[in-house]
C-alpha cells in the first residue's frame, strides 16, 4: 500500500454557542456523532473521520484547529455549523490553521416536519444561517476551501466528502516528500524545469539530482536469485516477445532490465523517495533507458517523469495516492501524434516507453526494440492499448510568477485500427470538445506535453487540489469557448500578480 490509511485521519468539527442551554448542546453532539458515522460507514471516504466534537467558544475552536495542525496523522478538517456559532469565535484557529479544510453545509434533519414544528426545532436546526456566518468568516479570511451542500445522507455529498479526502489524502503525500531527479533535464527543454525552491515552499515536497551512478551501483550489489525471480515475475505477468523468452536472441537484455528494475526500486526505497525523473541523454553506464521498470513503478505507485520532468513526477505521485482503492488507473502521458479525421480528429498518447500499466485495456506484452535515440541498448517495454473511457490530462507549469494547473477532460477511445508496428504503449483519445480548441487552449494556457493521465479521477478531483495547493487552475472541458477562455487568462493574470505569494 502507497500510504497506510489507518495511520491518516479526518476531524470532524462541530460549530456552535452556548446560548441555546445544555439539552441542544447535548442534542448538537449526538447529532454530530451519528452524521460522523454515516459517512464512515458510506464506503466512500477513504480514511476514518474522527469526531472531535463541539467548539463553542473562542478557545475551544483555537484549541482544536491548533491540535489539528499539529496532529501528524490529521490530513484535513471537516467543520459544520449545527447551529449558530459566531464567527469572530473562528478568527484566530482559522488564521493559524494550515491543513485542507472542507465546509459541509448541512442540516441534520431532512425534511422540514410541517406539523410538529416550533421555535424548538428552529433553534436546533439552523445550519441554514449558521453555515452561512461560518462561510463568510472563511471567505474574508480569503481561506480556500471546499463547500459541500446537501444532505449528509445523499449519496452525492457522501461522494463529494469522498473525493475531497482522497484529495486531502494526496496532499499530506506531498508532505515532506523527497523526489529524485535523475541525470537532471533534458538539454534546452523549457516546460520540464521550474523553481524547485519555490515548489518546496508551496507544495511542501524538495526535488534533487542524483546521478545514473547512483543507480548503478545499487545494480552491481544485487544478488542474482533477485534478478533470476523477476524475470520469472516478467514471465507470468506478461507475453513475451519471442526473442525474449528462454533461448531467445535478446534473453540477455530482459535480465538487464530486470537488473535496472531491482536498482531503481533499490535506490528508491534506501532514499525514501516517492518519485523520480530519468532522462535518455544522461544515462551514464546504465545499459537501457528504463522502460519497463518505469512502467512498473509507477503501477506500484512511484511518480515518474520523463526528461527530468519532476513537476509531473510530483503530480502522478499525488495522483497515485487520491487512486487508492479506485478501480482505473492513471499514468505518465505524452500528447504524441493527431489522427486529422475528415469528420473528427484524435490525438494519441505514447511516450518512448514509460506508460503505466494500470490503464491497460488487456494483458500487455513485453517487447524490445530499438529507441531510435540516446545511443543505448535496446530497451524492454510493456506494450499495450490504454483502457476506453472518460479521462482527464492534467499538467501543473511554472508560469514565472507562479503554478499553474490544466485539466483537459477527454474520452479514450479504441484506435481506429491496429497499429502492429507501433512498439510502444498508447491510448486514443477524443478530447473535450474537440481536438482543435481542446489544443487551442491548451497551448494558450502554457500547458505542457507531459501530463498526468487519468481514468480514476476527474476533474473535481484536480479542483480540490489545485485549491488546497493555492495555485491556479484551468480547465478545458465540453463548455471550452477560446474567446471566453483568452478572457480568463488575462484576468487570472491581474488575479495572480495580486494575490500570488511569489511576485
Ligand atoms: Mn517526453
């Protein structure tokens, strides 16, 4: 398991004052204690939410969001308003506090009982007004947050509480995380570099170079019986090309890669990174360009870029981490090559090799052939059709002054026809709305080529993020209008040099 979810938790807080007398207090509490357990019993919040009971005073509320802070298994905070709670109460926990914070806006009675109600139930019952001096206190503050509004029992405020804790969960992964960057950048290459300084400030994880050495030595140190069982793993995981199997021409290069696989996990876990970047031009003495054990780290959950791209290692990392449990998955990708259609056009996905597996429509094969680049030894790989279905490309780019996130929603399609000469890993996509202003925006945004591609998680998953981060996102989906959307990115332009820490 990526992250050990009994060790993450969400706290529950229930707002309210002391004017109302004992009994509805007693009443907020239980209330508070049963809407905890439904969503805990819901199946769709990934990790337990803890009830941490009521705040009605000034300390109390400064207490429990400074507890929070400082609660290394506490991802995030979940507040609701039962009744009124004043909201000059919250100023000074919600200035210290630092964690993702969701607003659930709800009411612990459904329906309004039109006979029986009295003044009684009105004084129980007014998250209606209460919630709405909790919001404009956080609002003020200029906080962002996550607003959720429904009944607590309705499966879409239960799936919408689901994502933000995954998200949440995907954050605190971030937290303190270390990645490798190995053999630095590809040359001249702009959208992979960025300010690791700043990143670190603002995303909380430190990005640093290592070199193909440092992998290599952990290769000469392996034992032969690891690398023996791995290549059997290869053997019932996968069809193999012929030339790989026992006795084939090329058997030597699979126990090659077999050997970059056990180095790379080696160097990985000894470091305790969560990710890494590699780039074709910088390999020293490692024989291949990583194919297959890139593919399969990042099927274990390990973020990878391409071309020293650690903004995309970070992000495939955390998207890793909101995956957990889901059933699709999500992958490195590269806007490679368009089909122009006569009546619809398509782009397809590759990269050189390193796709993950996890968005495999069917057992992949194990192939070698040549790279074409990088001077090296022909490299293994996992070749394989991605999966159909809805998906989103995310990116995350440094703008100079700040990051920016894009999310293009799309939908993968089967290719149009088999591609048997095509050695690489792929999946067809149809992206929203259309090719030709899915990529007009895109390259108006500054978006990159790499992105993280997903069939797990949607967009509100990505919006969720980008807020928790404080950074900008843009989204190009079915709704995408180029002249509506030039508009956004001058405004967000004014926005961000006010508002953006990093002027
Ligand atoms: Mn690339």
């Amino acid at each position: 398991m990526l992250v050990n979810l009994d060790t993450k938790k969400i706290w529950f807080i229930t707002g309210s004052q002391h004017l109302y007398g004992e009994e509805t207090l007693k009443q907020v509490k239980e209330h508070s204690a049963e809407i905890v357990k439904g969503f805990n019993n819901s199946g769709k919040v990934v990790v337990e939410i803890l009830d941490k009971g009521l705040a009605t005073t000034t300390a109390e509320v400064t207490k429990l969001l400074s507890d929070a802070n400082n609660d290394p298994q506490c991802i995030g905070v979940v507040a609701w308003m039962h009744t009124f709670s004043p909201a000059k109460m919250w100023i000074n926990g919600l200035t210290q506090y630092k964690k993702p914070l969701c607003h659930l806006h709800t009411q612990f009675n459904a329906e309004i009982p039109w006979d029986s109600i009295d003044m009684d139930f009105m004084n129980l019952n007014q998250s209606a007004h209460g919630d709405r001096e909790f919001g404009h206190m956080v609002t003020r503050l200029r906080i962002k947050r996550k607003v959720i509004a429904g009944h607590w029992k309705s499966e879409k405020v239960q799936e919408k509480l689901g994502v933000w804790s995954r998200v949440a969960l995907g954050w605190d992964d971030w937290q303190g995380a270390k990645f490798a960057r190995i053999g630095d950048n590809m040359r001249e290459v702009a959208v992979t570099e960025g300010d690791k300084v700043e990143a670190q400030v603002r995303f909380g994880f430190s990005v640093n170079g290592y070199d193909s050495s440092d992998v290599v030595n952990e290769i000469k140190a392996l034992e032969p019986t690891k690398v023996e069982a791995l290549v059997k793993e290869y053997e019932s995981s996968y069809n193999l090309m012929p030339s790989l199997l026992e006795g084939g021409e090329k058997r030597e290069s699979l126990y090659e890669a077999a050997r970059i696989e056990l180095g790379l996990r080696a160097f990985l876990e000894k470091g305790g990174f969560k990710g890494y970047t590699d780039t074709f031009e910088n390999l020293g003495e490692l024989r291949q360009l990583p194919g297959i054990a890139s593919q399969r780290l990042m099927a274990d959950g390990y973020g990878f870029g391409a071309e020293g791209d650690w903004k995309t290692a970070a992000l495939l990392r955390a998207s890793k981490v909101m995956n957990i449990g889901l059933e699709k998955g999500t992958s490195f990708m590269e806007d490679y090559t368009y089909h122009f259609g006569a009546e619809k056009s398509y782009n397809l996905g590759s990269h050189m090799l390193e796709i993950c597996p996890t968005i495999a429509d069917d057992k992949p094969s194990c192939e070698i052939h040549p790279l074409g680049i990088g001077g090296k030894e022909d490299p293994v790989r996992l070749v394989f059709n991605g999966a159909k279905g809805p998906a989103i490309n995310t990116t995350l780019v440094d703008m100079g002054n700040r990051f920016r996130m894009i999310v293009n929603e799309v939908e993968a399609v089967e290719p149009l026809a088999d591609l048997p000469k095509l050695p690489v890993a792929r999946v067809l996509q149809d992206p929203k709305p259309n090719l030709e202003i899915s990529t007009e925006a895109w390259i108006l945004a500054g978006g990159a080529h790499h992105t993280v591609y997903s069939q797990a998680l949607t967009t509100e998953y990505m919006e969720d993020f980008a807020e928790m981060a404080g950074i900008e996102l843009l989204v190009i989906d079915a709704d995408t209008n180029i002249r509506e959307f030039k508009d956004k990115l001058n405004s967000n332009e004014v926005y961000y040099h006010l508002f953006s820490n990093k002027l």
